[in-house]
C-alpha cells in the first residue's frame, strides 16, 4: 500500500470519527415506506408519499424516523445523542405532520 493510499484512508477515517456515529443506511427511506402500513396505517401511496418527504431530510433525521417506526428505542435513543435540537426538531415536526398530509394516499 502506498504512503499516499494509506494517508488518505487515515484522513477519511479521522473526519469520519470526528463527526461522530453515523447511523444512517440505504434502507432507511425503504423501512420507513415499508414499515409505515402496519406501524402508521397508510395506504400503500401514503407510505410512499411518506418516504418521499423523508427524502428531503438529512441521513440521520431518516436514520431516526426508520427507527420510529420501526419502534426500535435503543436506536432512537442513541442516534438522538448525535443529532441536534435543530434536527430532532425537524424530525419530530417531520413526524406530526407528514402522515396526516400523506394519508390520503
């Protein structure tokens, strides 16, 4: 492995760790559409219109509302410690007032 490979590699780790536990996937937006039917009762276009709002949310906020409904505490509460109370904020009103609007399906 080259100086410059391994230079890089320990870079992007430190940036990385420095910004703390990142617990986003690529499932998220998918649990959060197909986990609203039976957590939320939408219908199926609700859940999809749900998961496209979610889009516009940050990795976390989805990473957090996954974890919502999906009902997993232990996950809420540790990605709560890494998130703002800006953005647990969004969340939460993402939360309130996104079902009602997607409902109608």
């Amino acid at each position: 492995m080259s100086r410059m490979t391994l230079a890089s590699q320990l870079a992007a780790a430190v940036v990385m760790l420095a910004s703390g536990p990142v617990f986003a996937t690529p499932d998220d937006l998918a649990t959060i559409e197909c986990e609203c039917g039976a957590k939320l009762k939408l219908p199926p276009g609700g859940c999809a219109c749900l998961a496209e709002n979610a889009g516009k949310l940050t990795d976390q906020q989805h990473a957090f509302i996954a974890a919502v409904v999906t009902k997993d505490k232990t996950t809420q509460n540790s990605i709560m410690q890494t998130m703002t109370v800006a953005e647990l904020t969004e969340a939460g009103m993402f939360m309130t007032t996104a079902p009602a609007k997607c409902a109608g399906g």
